[in-house]
C-alpha cells in the first residue's frame, strides 16, 4: 500500500509539474502575440515568429515597426450624469454658506485618476504586467545602457519601501525581465539588470500605453493640450510645495 501510495505522489508531482509547463507556455505565446500585434506585423510573420520574445537583434526592428492602431483595450467609460454637479447641488442646497465651487476642479480630478488607472492597467494586462512592474522596468530602460540600478536608487525612484521593491524585482526576475548582478563596489550588495526579454516588453507596453493615451486626448485642440499641461503643472507644484 506504502508503495501504491508513493508512486501516486509521484505521478501526482509530474502531472503538476507538466501542468505548470503547459501554463508558462501558454502565456508566453499569447505575451509573444501581444508584443508582434503591437510591433504591426503580418500573419506571415507571426506566424514564422517562434520566440518567446524578440531576440535582442530584433528589438530595435520591432521598436522601429509603426503600431497597430489600439482601441480602449476592452475598457468602456460608465455613463453618468455627471455626479460632480449633483454633488455640488446637493451641497449648495444643503449648506448655501459653503464656497464649494473648487470642488469642481478637485472632485473631477479625484474621479480621473481612477479612470486613468484603470486604462493603463488593460493596457500592461496585456503584456502580463502591471503598472507597478511597467514603472520598475521603465526606471531600468530610461537610466541607458547598460540599464541597471541597485536596488536602493530604484525603490527611491518608485517611492517604494525596500521590501515593497524586492518584492516587485522577485517578480519580474522568475519572469526572466530583470537579473540580479553582485554589485562591483559592495561585496554584500546586488545590482538590477534589465534583460533583453525585459527591454522589449517594457518597450512594447509603454508604445502600447502611449498610443491609448494619444487616443484619449484626440478629442482636444493641440492649444488645449498645452494649456491643460500648463494648468495641471500648475496645481502640482503648488500640492508639492504645501506638503
């Protein structure tokens, strides 16, 4: 019986084992279709492209490919009737003595956020990845070659606690997008690597993202983009200044 039972848990840890397989598979073919979609490919080379990800003699030709045009990526604004303007009326009714109307401003950027947020996120989603994975694989593309950061500069930069970003570099590196390196100056201390395979799925979900944001703002004037830009710097640096 103590045999039987021994040989179940072993064919039980294989099957398990082929399943994971099968799984990371999977999702490595549909994160490599995502990344040829966007790179505006034909069928005839998606079709002879049998990577995982583009090989690194690839990425610069699959950076330079024009992208597919992206829709809202499966998200849909909810209609509504403005709550802002019944929240300031029912104020208004409520307390006329109260000067609400800044609320006008603040309270729709409060509901922007989220909206944004939320278009982002189908978009990396796409890629297998966060926002927060984009932003630690972002800080490594934009620093240059040979794109590494120690782990204290990119927690600084993410505004993240060291244990939040070892966290995040854990992730991606069971993903093969970033390694760890000893660190030449600290024997104790480790330095972040981006890998090939990290370079180009950062590239193609920000080009990704990028494009779904240009769509988001076509409904404007380019002299309304400027002064929106303008007008929004504007209350940042007053925020940042007052805390």
């Amino acid at each position: 019986m103590a045999v039987i039972e021994a040989r179940q848990g072993i064919l039980g840890s294989i099957d398990d084992g082929a399943h994971q397989r099968r799984v990371g598979l999977e999702r490595r073919a549909r994160l490599r279709h995502a990344i040829v979609q966007h790179a505006g490919l034909s069928p005839h080379h998606r079709h002879r492209t049998n990577t995982y990800l583009p090989s690194p003699h690839r990425v610069k030709y699959l950076a330079s490919k024009k992208p597919a045009r992206w829709t809202n990526v499966h998200y849909t604004p909810r209609m509504a009737n403005e709550p802002t303007d019944e929240l300031l009326a029912g104020w208004d009714s409520a307390r006329p003595d109260l000067e609400v109307g800044a609320l006008q401003v603040t309270a729709r950027l409060s509901r922007i956020g989220p909206h944004l947020a939320r278009r982002q996120e189908a978009v990396f989603n796409r890629f297998y990845l966060n926002r927060g994975e984009v932003g630690a694989l972002s800080a490594l593309r934009i620093a240059g070659p040979p794109h590494r950061l120690s782990p204290t500069r990119l927690a600084r930069g993410l505004m993240l606690s060291s244990a939040g970003v070892t966290s995040r570099i854990d992730r991606l590196e069971r993903r093969g997008f970033v390694r760890r390196l000893a660190d030449p100056d600290d024997r104790r201390g480790v330095i972040i690597e981006l890998t090939d395979e990290g370079l180009a799925v950062v590239d193609a979900a920000v080009a990704a993202n990028t494009t779904n944001e240009r769509q988001l703002l076509a409904r404007f004037e380019p002299e309304e983009i400027a002064e929106l830009e303008r007008l929004l710097r504007k209350l940042l640096r007053a925020l940042e200044q007052s805390e």
